[in-house]
C-alpha cells in the first residue's frame, strides 16, 4: 500500500512495527461486528416502537433511546438551554372508530374547537384525525393544521389520552366498503350526548367527520378530568410551528424592551362590521358596502339591522375613536405603547388618525392571527373592544397565566357615556371618572363561571373562565372566593 502526501511517497508495507497476531485480530474483527449488529437491532427497536405504540415495547425502548442518543440542549431565544419534553407513555385502549373534524371559523374558534373534540375523542375511545383547518371563511385561509401549529408536538404530548393520527387508514376507505359519515354534532351537548347518540354511529361506520366543531360540547356539567383535559389541550398541546413561536418571542422581546405595552384587540374589521351591521363613524358608501357583504354570505342569518339599536344595546365593537376615549379615560398616557391585534381596519388610516394621536406608539405589525393572540397573551395589559372567540379565549389563557391584568369594557354602559360626553351634558373629567368607576370589578378577577340553565350562549364560555383549572384542587374557595360560587341563573 502507498501513501503520497506532498510529493513523497511512502511504502506502509516496508514501515517497521509491531506484528498483531492472527489470533487478537479475529477476535477484535468479531467484537467489531458484533457491536454493529446490536446497535442496528437497537435502532430498528427504537423505530418498531414509534410504528406500533406499543406500551411495552416503548417501556423497553425508551430507556435504549435515552442512554444511546447524544442529548443536544434545545436553544431558546435567549440563549439558554432548554430541555426536550418529556412525553408520558401511550395510552393502551381499544379504538372504537376514527374521529375526523373539520373546524370552522377563526384561528381561535378553530383552537377552542380542537380543545373540544380532542376531549371528545378521550371520551369515546376513539382515534382522532389531525383537524382539518376551515378554508371558506371571510379569510378564505389556505393553511392547514400542519402550516399553524406543531403536529409532532400536538400528537406525543397527549398520546397518554388519546391516539392522534395523520390520516385514516386505507382500509378503511371507500375501496373496502367503508362510508364516512358526515354530520354536524348538536352544539352545546354534554358527554351523554355523545355517549348515547354519536357512539354507536361508529357500529356501522367506523369513520365519522364532523363538519361543523364550534361550540359543540356544554360549558358545563361535564367531569372535572374533561375540563381539566381541555385545557390541556389548549394550554400545552396546541403550540404553534417553530417559525412562529420563534417569531412571536422575537416580536414580544422587541416591544417589552420599549417598555410595558397594552393589547388592542381593535376588532374594527371588515367582517364583522358586515355580520354585525355595526356601521356607525362609517360613510354611506362604506355603510352600503357592508350591507352587501353581509347579504353574500348565506349562513349570516341576520340580514336587515338597524346599527344605532344594535350599537346602543352594547353590541357593537368599539370604534378606533371610541378606543381611543375609553384608553384615555382609564388612565394611560401618551406615552403608553399600544399594540393593535387586529387585521386590516376598516377605513384604513382615516380611522386610526385619532387613535394615533392621542397615542403615537402605536404598533400593528401584520394580520396574523397567531402574532396577536401570542403577544396579547403576553402583553402587560389586554383590552379587547369586542368579545369574540379571540377575545374570549386570550381572556382565558390570561387568567391560566396567573390573572394578568384584562380590562373588559361595558360597551353598553361607554356608549351612554361616549354620546352625553358629545353633547356636552358630560365633562371630560365627569365622563373620566364614570368610565373608570364602571370598570373597577371588570379586570378578569378570579371568579367561576356563570351558569344560565337552558341558555348555554348567554352563560359564561369555558374557554374566557376554565375556573376548574385555575387551582389543582377540587374545591376552588381559596383562588375564587367561598361566597364566589356558580351562579345559576
């Protein structure tokens, strides 16, 4: 054998050294192959365990995984090394059938949605289908689940209660004279429901698909380990992909280093307006463009409403300039840094004048969805305008995070104050003090969750108040107060 090495050259045979008997040298060739061969059998049971769930092999595996793989420190935006989660073992049931839903609505609808049916799913014994994402919204949104949030994430880390998979089995299609049955489950129902009327539709069909998910399980009366699993549902299991949670603490790093900022939920946006009829600030023009959006969607059951009635019962989202006289009165300065988590407000620029006025550190980076909800979960300071599924469900994860501070404006009581403030009977100071005074016992205080039997729309939302896992005890007093109990209406 040679070797050359900048022009020399070298004959290793004719090197002398010691000679390695026959002998050590079989001997070292066998142990060589005979650790390859145990490595790959137990890379191939690593895999195995992946593809069969299974509980045993995974409790044989899971110890060869952790002593053979090199640990590399996940890294956080800061720098500091964070551990990978630990994942409990799969859960060993017998699948009553595969679970598809398909999820209507906004980002937050959609997430309350999930939380819903993973909880369902546990329930039943049955394997859940990663949801399929609406994409015939005002938005007209193209992603997919995969494009939001962190599968992997979403499938291991509630593997403990129930199976989630990517797709439904081939031989469960069509081609082996299997039906999935499509239906909108009945909204606001209890674990009795499903228990008795859904199933047994996976006797016949072992592939239901639920194609309407929105409030489609009861605030309340369910078991405590429910509740407690929609939210972890919602509060561990749903993480956004590694791009936007990376994008998300980068922006939320960049505004606390300006200081404390406040979250606008300004929901001043095109469709609701059109939904609401709410078009008061607005010009002819835009007030009969509303109309029309409002007729071109079919499913928008309400067609002709007056705005002045519907704005005057407090139904109506805040007007920019409206925002703008409430954040005043409630004591923040110029000086305070706003952020508006919203899409694209209506009437552009001409609308937000005022509000940029009277607070220039205004910032409204994008209309993503995902954006908003994680820097209002993290701002200093919530308010939203109106209260819809985002700001329900940010109220919620607030109060989870330890209460943080959230203003929830009566608009029924501002718009009495906005109008006597415009005519002239209210003073500024007069108009101050009345608006700060209504929302003293309005900042998303520990409280339960108000019951109104009958009427599940007008009683408070599991997903704004989940007071069953606010504390880790059954009895709440200590957090909620002894006084403070459900109230039945």
């Amino acid at each position: 054998m040679e070797v050359r090495s900048e022009g020399i050259q070298v004959r290793c045979d004719k090197l002398p050294g010691p000679v390695i008997p026959k002998t050590r040298l079989r001997i070292w060739f066998i142990r060589v192959c005979s650790s390859i061969v145990l490595w790959t059998c137990l890379v191939q049971l690593v895999t195995v365990s992946e593809l069969w769930h299974s509980q045993l092999i995974s409790g044989i595996t899971n110890g060869i995984y952790h002593i053979t793989q090199v640990q590399l420190p996940i890294q956080g935006d800061n720098g500091v090394a964070q551990s990978p989660p630990v994942f409990l073992p799969p859960r060993n049931y017998t699948s009553n059938g595969f679970l598809r839903v398909s999820c209507n609505g906004g980002l937050n609808q959609m997430r309350a949605a999930i939380c819903d049916m993973v909880t369902v799913a546990r329930f039943l014994n049955l394997t859940l289908v990663v949801p399929e994402l609406d994409k015939t919204s005002f938005w007209a949104d193209p992603s997919n689940f995969e494009d939001i949030f962190d599968v992997k994430h979403f499938i291991d880390s509630l593997r403990d209660e129930v199976r989630i998979v990517k797709r439904v089995p081939k031989k469960f299609s069509s081609k082996w004279g299997y039906s999935t049955l499509e239906m909108p489950p009945v909204s606001w129902s209890n674990e009795k429901y499903y228990l008795e009327q859904i199933l047994p539709l996976f006797g016949k069909h072992k592939v239901l698909r639920f194609n309407k998910t929105d409030t489609r399980l009861a605030n309340n009366g369910l078991p405590l380990d429910l509740q407690k699993l929609r939210c972890r549902v919602n509060y561990q299991a749903l993480k956004f992909t590694p791009q936007i949670e990376h994008l998300g603490r980068k922006l939320i790093r960049m505004l606390h280093e300006k200081g404390p900022f406040v979250a606008l939920h300004l929901r001043y946006e095109m469709d609701m307006l059109a939904f609401s009829g709410c078009t008061h600030g607005c010009t002819e023009t835009e007030a009969e463009e509303l109309k029309r959006l409002r007729y071109a969607f079919p499913w928008w059951r309400e067609k002709e409403i007056i705005s002045d009635e519907r704005r005057s019962q407090g139904l109506c989202p805040l007007t920019p300039e409206e925002a703008a006289l409430t954040l005043r009165a409630l004591g923040f300065g110029r000086e305070t840094q706003i952020y508006i988590a919203a899409g694209e407000i209506y009437g552009g620029e001409r609308r937000l004048a005022q509000l940029r006025a009277v607070f220039p550190r205004i910032n409204h980076s994008s209309q993503m969805a995902a954006l908003d909800f994680m820097v209002s979960v993290a701002s200093n300071t919530f308010v939203p305008t109106y209260d819809g599924n985002m700001a329900k469900v940010v109220e919620g994860h607030r109060r989870y995070s330890g209460f943080k501070k959230t203003i929830l404006l009566d608009r029924k009581k501002l718009v009495e104050l906005f109008d006597m403030h415009r005519n002239g009977t209210l003073s500024w100071n007069e108009f101050a003090d009345a608006a700060r005074q209504v929302h003293e016992k309005r900042m998303a205080q520990p409280t339960r969750r108000r019951v109104i039997l009958d009427k599940p729309k007008e009683e408070d939302y599991f997903y704004a108040n989940p007071h069953e896992c606010l504390c880790e005890e059954t009895n709440c007093d200590d957090l909620l107060g002894p006084h403070n109990t459900t109230q039945v209406s």
